[in-house]
C-alpha cells in the first residue's frame, strides 16, 4: 500500500502521473478547483502506456541527470535508527515537503495488480484525518486508508505518524483490518512501544543518494520488517524514488514515488520475485469539506472502536484517538 503510506489547501488539485520510470509531469485536471502543482521534467516526457499494456518492472534506467543503484541486496548495510523522546514539540504538524499533511487531504491512486494469477483493477484511498493519537508516548497524526480491489474493499486501515523536530517522519505503527467478501477477516496491527515493536522512519528529513536503508518500523510479532532507502531523485524535477523491501524477501521491491509538495504520486515495483506487480498513479487530490471531514474523522473512529474489541491484547492498551 501507499501509504506503507499531503498538501496545502492552496497546492491541492487533480494530479497525474505518467508511467515512465521516474515519472514525468503532475498535471492538474480542467475540473480541479484548486491551484495547479506542476512537477516539470528535465526533458519531455514519454506517453503512458495504454492500460491494456503487460506490466513491466518499473527499475528506472540511468540518466545523466540521476543516479540510480538498483534495488538493495538482503546484505547491505544500514543506517541505526535513532528515536528520541524529547524530540518531538510539535510532532502532528509536518513541514517535511515528501510528506507534507492537512486535515482533510484525500489521495485517490489507480492501478492493478496480480491476484490468483490475473490482472485486477485496484484503488486507493488515502485520508489525512483531524484526528490525533498517542503511540508510545507520542503525539501522532492518524491517516485513514482504504484499499479495493475492482469495486470491493479489501483493507480498511489506520496508519500513525510523528515528525520530529528535525523533520524527519516516524511511522509509529499501523491497524489494517483485512476483509473478504465484505466481512471482517483479521488484523495483523503492530504499535510502538507494545509488544517489541519499534518506530521507524517513513521520510528522512532530508533525502540523499548513496545512503544506507533504514527500518520503516519494527512489528516482529505480526513481521511487519519493511525497509526503505533512496532510490534515484533528480531525473525529474521535484520527483523522490523510494525502494522499499524486507530482508525476507531480497528480490521484491515497491517503488514509491514522491513529488515535493504533493506527497506520493505513483507506485511501482522492481525485482524477480515481486508476485503482486502493483502500479498506481495519482488520479485526484481534494481537499474535504467540513461535513465531509466529519464524516472521514466519525468513519476513522468507527474502526478504531473495531480495534478496541478485536486487539484488546495490543489496542487496547492505547488511549483514544481525539480530535485536533
């Protein structure tokens, strides 16, 4: 998922993304309402692909205006995360530009992907709530995500995030509640500072090249062990390529494209053994309404309570979520 998982009112409106590999121009729709974000290219970008084209990995070639080493083997070093408590005056106002958040941002991205051996349709929805909550004795913005395959919701989630003082962002634990034909399955949740679980890093404050993965959390009771490092930024303006794996499965890579204001704008793959293949582009980008809003905060409540009776164990253990 994207969010795995957010803009100014006033740099809201209607995005795509074209497919080439690191992206191409996010262009606002005639019907957007909102002011236009141009993320230009440093050359003219390719067509898209019709949507009947087989998938392809999405491993960016080497240009002359970027630098790219490829997805990272299981062996390479790393970087030591390190959490500091005391860090964290103002942790649910994010400054950070990959990951920029507004109450009442809403993503929508696109795409397909590999499911019992074919090709679906998928969606994703992703909403920046007013709601706050404490993990591990930090102060988090909650984001509430939905995920579809064609026109069936198959995960509804609640992901934590922190910025510290030195903008960097902190994923500090998720709930995603799993579902199939519309009944609730199970919840593999993992939160900091409860059982073993660690926060990790979901945007570095500041992006390079040539720097080692860092841990994007640490869920080991449910194997939530995703890392995340740079992948290739600069062969478009403004455009961030993350490479995310787990040590588990060295040649499965999603690729995480962010533009600098926008937040996440596609989602790629790379690597042999990645079964799902999934590709999303960023289709629409709005900004709530008041009763809108209210009906995304009392829907996010909806499932926490959820949370509050089927993890009684691990969710339990939290207070609840308040609005900001």
């Amino acid at each position: 998922m994207p969010g795995r998982r957010m803009i100014s009112a006033a740099a809201m409106s209607l995005c795509v993304l074209s497919s080439s590999a690191c992206g191409a121009t996010v262009a606002p729709s005639a019907s957007a309402s909102h002011a236009a974000v141009a993320v230009a290219p440093s050359s003219a970008a390719p067509a898209a692909p019709s949507s009947s084209a087989a998938p392809q990995s999405t491993v960016p070639e080497p240009t002359s205006t970027a630098t790219s080493g490829g997805p990272q083997t299981a062996g390479e070093d790393s970087i030591t995360e390190v959490f500091d408590y005391g860090n964290f005056a103002d942790p649910t106002t994010f400054d950070n530009p990959w990951m920029p958040s507004v109450p009442g941002t809403q993503w929508t991205l696109e795409g397909s992907a590999n499911v019992d051996e074919g090709r679906i349709k998928r969606r994703i929805v992703i909403t920046i709530t007013d709601l706050a909550k404490v993990i591990d004795g930090v102060r988090t913005v909650v984001a509430w995500e939905r995920d579809y395959d064609g026109d069936q919701l198959i995960e509804a989630e609640l992901a934590f995030f922190a910025q510290d003082d030195d903008a960097t962002i902190w994923n500090m634990g998720e709930y995603p509640e799993e579902y199939e034909d519309g009944k609730y399955v199970e919840s593999k949740s993992w939160l900091a500072g409860l059982e073993d679980a660690k926060a990790g890093i979901m945007m570095m404050a500041d992006p390079q090249l040539a720097t080692p993965s860092y841990s994007e959390g640490w869920g080991p009771k449910v194997g939530w062990t995703d890392r995340g490092r740079v992948f290739e930024m600069g062969c478009y303006t403004g455009v961030l390529v993350i490479d995310e794996f787990n040590r588990d499965e060295p040649d499965a890579h999603q690729l995480k494209y962010y533009a600098s204001g926008v937040g996440i704008v596609r989602v790629g793959w790379a690597g042999a053994n990645e079964d799902e293949q999934e590709t999303m582009e960023l289709v629409k980008v709005v900004h709530l309404a008041p009763d809108a809003l209210v009906k995304a905060r009392a829907a996010a409540l909806a499932l926490e309570a959820h949370a509050y009776v089927v993890s009684k164990s691990l969710y339990g253990q939290t207070e609840p979520a308040q609005q900001r």
